[in-house]
C-alpha cells in the first residue's frame, strides 16, 4: 500500500463547476498538508500549505484536513479553463521530507 | 527577481555518458532537493541537503550524485549507473521552516 493514495482521475468538470480532490494517507505521524498545481512540463507552483485540521481558504481555493480520517481534500470553486493542470498533495512528518500523491489531472472545459 | 532556476530545460545524454543539471535559487533558503517525476507517478525524492556541505540520500539516490559547496547552488550529476535516466528532472528548496518551492524542470533524454 503506498502512503499516500490519490485517485488520478481524468477528472472533466464544465466551466464554473466545482472541483473536488482528495487524498488518503497510511501514516498518522504526517503533520504538514500542501497541494501543488502542476501545468504540462512545468514545475509545481505551491497552491495550499496547512498544519492543522480544519479548513484553510484562499481566494477560490479552499483546502479541507481531517487528521481522524487521514483525508485531504482540495475544493476549487467556479472552476476557469487555467485551471486545467495535475493537483499533487503532499505531506510530511517533520516539515521538511514530502510524500507526495501520484497527482490528479483536471480538464475544465469551456 | 527572486526565485529557483534549472538548466538547461532539456538535456540529452549518450550512452555510458554522465551529465550535469544545474539548480540555483536566490531566496536564501537553507534547504535543497532533488526529484524525479515520471509519467503517473508522484515525485520521488533523490538527494537533499539542508545546510552547506552536507547532503542525505532519498529514496531512489543509486545512480546520480550532488555537490553542496554553496548555499544558493544544488547540482545533480546523473551518472552512467543510471540505467533509466530519461525522466522531469525537478530541484526544490525550502527555508528552514514552510513548504517546499519548485523550480521549473529540467527534461533528460537519452539518445
């Protein structure tokens, strides 16, 4: 069983929708959650970074940890075509080595 | 203009040849990696290294090497005993607390 499981879609959503993606993880010692957006043969741009249970919002994006669960999710409200790419969560223990998810990739059609 | 920059963005290796791919960042962060990202796999990790002068193995570390002589420079060498290099090649660096920042990739190839 890999330590962090991350379903990777295709996920195809009509513009405006919303876009919901989760992970579930092994190891009950993981304490730091980001998620990561990824376009074609580019590097990851930091989306969400959080350390507590509970929800975290930024702009359109809104970031759910739920530690009981061992359970991620990332909700992007009115979804826009840029936001076409692979969202990668990832977690660490001591703040410093991730695990990452093997990455969903989100097509928003217009 | 602060940030973390790779090159070359593509790179490609003959057989039995090593090869060297550039990270350097400008933010002043402590702490440096290495990953390799193949098609429907997470990112695996290669070499870090927090301080200067000092560098752990990751997960898959057989077959290349680092250097960390400068804080603002992390260097990967793919060397010939790396059966199945052709791979996105991906350099982060972090401060000393707090996520984890990419650079923009580097993609070897193999001729």
């Amino acid at each position: 069983q890999k330590e962090v499981e991350q379903d990777p879609g295709p996920l195809s959503v009509p513009e405006g929708a919303i876009v919901s993606l989760n992970c579930t993880y092994s190891n009950s010692a993981f304490q730091y959650f980001m998620w990561y957006r990824q376009y074609s043969r580019k590097g990851p741009e930091l989306l969400m970074y959080t350390y507590s249970s509970g929800n975290k919002e930024d702009g359109r994006f809104t970031a759910q940890v739920d530690k009981s669960s061992k359970y991620i999710s990332l909700f992007i409200r009115d979804s826009q075509p840029s936001d076409s790419a692979t969202y990668l969560c990832a977690m660490s223990i001591n703040d410093y080595k991730l695990s990452f998810g093997a990455g969903t990739t989100v097509t928003v059609r217009a | 203009d602060g940030g973390i920059t790779q090159s070359p963005k593509y790179l490609f290796r003959k057989e039995g040849q090593n090869v060297t791919l550039s990270c350097e960042q400008n933010l002043n962060h402590d702490a440096m990696y290495w990953y390799r990202q193949d098609p429907g796999q997470g990112l695996r990790l290669i070499y870090y290294s927090q301080i200067v002068n000092d560098f752990q193995k990751g997960d898959i570390a057989e077959g290349y090497s680092v250097s960390r002589e400068k804080k603002e420079s992390f260097p990967l060498t793919v060397t010939s005993a790396q059966k199945n290099p052709t791979a996105f090649y991906l350099c982060a660096s972090r401060r000393d607390r707090g996520p984890q920042y990419f650079g923009p990739g580097t993609r070897l190839l193999v001729l």
